[in-house]
C-alpha cells in the first residue's frame, strides 16, 4: 500500500505515460477512498487526473459518501471541501487498527451503501428518507446501525475543566477491551479519544441513509438532522454528541427501571438485591449506567415512528462483573 503521509515528490510513476496513469485511477474502485489518497499523493502527476477543481470536489464527495463518511456538525457545508474531509480522515486514521475505525471501518461502510444502491434516489440524495417513506409500508428497507456503536464508551466522571464542545471530544472514547486480536497500542486511552477518530466519526450512523432518527431506550435523546448534515445523512458523531448532551441528566427510578429493563445479562453486574442498592446511586445518570454497560448495537425497530424518523433501540452489554472471590467489580 503507498504511503498517504507520504509528500507528493519524483517516483517510478514520473516515467510512466499518462494513459497508462489514467487507466490506473480508472480501476480503483471510487469507493476505494484510502487507496485513492495514496495514489494521488504517490506523484505530483496524479493531481491532474482528477481533473479541475470542481470536478475533483465531486469526485471527493463522491468517494467519501460511497466511503460512508459524511459532514460532522461543526462544519459549514458550503466552507469545508469534501476534499478536506478525504485527506484528513485517511491522513490521520486511514491506517487505524482499531477495530470499529480505519480500513475496516470503510470497507464496511462501503459494503453497506452499496447494497443500497438500487433504492430510490442517490445514496447522497438529502430526500432518501423522505423517498423511503413513501414507499409502501411492507416495502420499506429494513435499517442497518454503524457497529461503531459496539464499544463506545464515555469517561466515568465530567471533566469539569472543558467547555461543552471540548468536554463532548474528550469525554467520549472507543473501546476494544471486548475485542480480541487487536494491536494492543491501541488501549491507550489517549489514542482512543472520539475526537481522534475521524472515520468513526464521520461514518454514517445507519444504512439506507436517514436524516433522522429516535432512540426509544436513552434518556432525553431525539436525534433530529441538523442543516450541516441533512445533505448526506446523520454520522455517528451526531449519535455520541447527543449522547453526551444527556449524559450526567438525573434519571428518576422509572427511567432506570425501563433502561436496566433492556439488559439481558443484569445478573451478571449485579448478582443479588444488596448489590445493586449498595450502586444505586452511581446509576442515576447514563454517565453511571455507562460505567456497567456498554452499548452493544443499535437495534432497529420500525418505520412507525416515521414522524420522528425511524426507531431504534439500544442493546447493551456489561462493561464490567462482579467479582465474589475479591468482593470488587473487575476492572474494564
């Protein structure tokens, strides 16, 4: 694989025709996002097949949304080049071993738009859902949710120091420690911050693209399309930033109750009645639920809240057990 860090400079490809370098190009898949960044910063002469400066922003928009990668919320849509967006997502995390971000995270991403192809409208259509809903019900798709979900983690207390934006980067985080064969370099929490994360960031967060969704199962959360994002669907960063916007709200005993309702291995975290009362109090926020559990998928469940936008629901799985031997809960 070339290099993307790489500068672009002199190269065996400096003596190859340009047809030969064209034909090249013309068989890299365009969803192929990576491997195009490293050929066109392989040889200053591969700028030029990519055409003028307009024709290479659409090729851009192009590989990033066949990428599965879309606008983050902080970006002005008419200010940030989807060129940017490219170069900066495989630049810094187009080599990630994490296994929710990186290669696979856009091999995956790119499997899914895919297999959304023959839906109306273009994957990139800022009307798909409202195209979705017009169809007859029992012809409506069913939806896929980004398994970016699996792991995601928040810190298990604020930080008290940051502003809500920076708080939102820094206080969310992937994790693997569920994940077997992976790189161990990459259980350094700072290495793990969401913020340095783009692919994971910008994937989409389900599949056809939506421009809206609910969550039936999470405190306070309505995920609503935002203008900079309704132009190719909500990402995962829309999912975690509203996650976090709810994460130290009190919950009262019903909606703990009706959350800890929808985890199936409870017993695991919490063996007996004394147990769960002597943590009580830690599970009065989601920033307290999220140090037991952790989400595992986003389920999806209907087209019948299409008011709204499409209903999902989380799954969740222990972060952590209780250990009898040691009378302690075990470390993440």
């Amino acid at each position: 694989m070339l290099n993307p860090h790489a500068p672009c400079g002199r190269s065996i490809f400096d003596i190859l025709p340009v047809e030969l370098l064209a034909l090249i190009k013309e068989h890299i898949p365009v969803s192929d996002l990576r491997t195009h960044i490293c050929f066109y910063k392989a040889s200053s002469r591969f700028a030029a097949l990519y055409g003028d400066e307009d024709q290479e922003e659409a090729f851009w928009e192009s590989s990033c949304i066949l990428s599965g990668l879309g606008y983050i919320e902080d970006e002005d849509l008419n200010a940030t080049p989807w060129k940017e967006v490219a170069f900066d997502c495989i630049e810094k995390d187009g080599f990630c071993a994490h296994p929710q971000c990186g290669g696979a995270r856009l091999e995956w991403n790119a499997r899914q738009i895919a297999a959304t192809m023959d839906l109306p409208g273009k994957p990139s259509s800022p009307d798909v859902q409202k195209r979705i809903l017009g169809l007859e019900p029992n012809h409506r798709p069913n939806l896929t949710s980004n398994p970016v979900i699996k792991g995601l983690t928040f810190t298990h207390k604020p930080r008290g120091d940051l502003d809500d934006d920076d708080a939102f980067k820094n206080e969310a985080y992937l994790d693997h420690s569920q994940e077997e064969g992976v790189d161990s370099k990459v259980h350094h929490p700072p290495e793990l911050e969401w913020h340095r994360h783009p692919i994971a960031r910008r994937s989409f967060a389900v599949f056809p693209l939506v421009t809206r969704l609910c969550i039936t199962n999470y405190p306070d959360f309505e995920s609503t399309t935002c203008s900079i994002v309704s132009h190719c669907g909500l990402t995962m960063d829309d999912i975690v930033r509203d996650m976090h916007n709810s994460m130290d709200r009190l919950m009262s005993l019903t909606e703990i109750q009706s959350l800890l309702g929808t985890v199936s291995d409870l017993n695991e975290v919490f063996p007996d009645a004394v147990r769960f009362l002597s943590v009580l109090d830690r599970l009065n926020t989601m920033r307290g639920i999220l140090y037991f559990f952790i989400p595992k998928c986003l389920r999806f469940g209907g087209w019948h809240g299409w008011i709204e936008g499409p209903e999902f629901e989380f799954e969740y799985q222990p972060a952590r057990t209780y250990d009898r031997d040691v009378g302690a809960y075990g470390p993440w």
